[in-house]
C-alpha cells in the first residue's frame, strides 16, 4: 500500500493508483483532467521517486524539477506528500 498526503490530510491507497481521483478528494484543483490546463500543477514535497516518470503533458508544460501534473501521475508504492 501507498501513503498519500496533502498539507492536512494523509490516505492509505493501493501500489499503482492513479492520484487523480484521490488527490481532487484531498482538495487539489482540477480543470481539464487531461494535462492541458496546469491547474492540478502541485510541488511534491516528498517521495518524487515514488512517483512515474514525467509526461509528455508535463515536459511541454515546462514545470519545475520539484512540481507535478496530479493528473499524469501514478503512485508505485511509498509516500508523496505534496503541497496542496
């Protein structure tokens, strides 16, 4: 099981969920869903290597080394915490 955690909540779910559906349940902010916006762009705190490797989505976006689209991205296992 994976440990995700927002500023003020924390939720226990399974290795290879996607975020998006749980990190929007924690308050994170979402327009498109699809990598197109940038709303769901949030800095990762903790445990980036738990994460899947950048998109495609998010190399266009230019974002910084230490942010992610919620949206692109799959927990393996571990924690992430993010700003939220």
């Amino acid at each position: 099981m994976a440990i995700f955690k927002t500023n003020d909540e924390e939720r226990e779910i399974p290795d290879g969920t996607r975020l998006e559906e749980t990190a929007e349940a924690m308050g994170v902010p979402f327009g498109c869903h699809h990598g197109v916006c940038g709303a769901c762009i949030v800095q990762v705190l903790e445990g980036m290597e738990n994460l899947n490797p950048p998109t495609e989505a998010e190399d266009d976006f230019e974002i910084e080394a230490d942010h992610r689209m919620m949206c692109q991205c799959t927990i393996s296992g571990g924690t992430v915490q993010v700003d939220a």
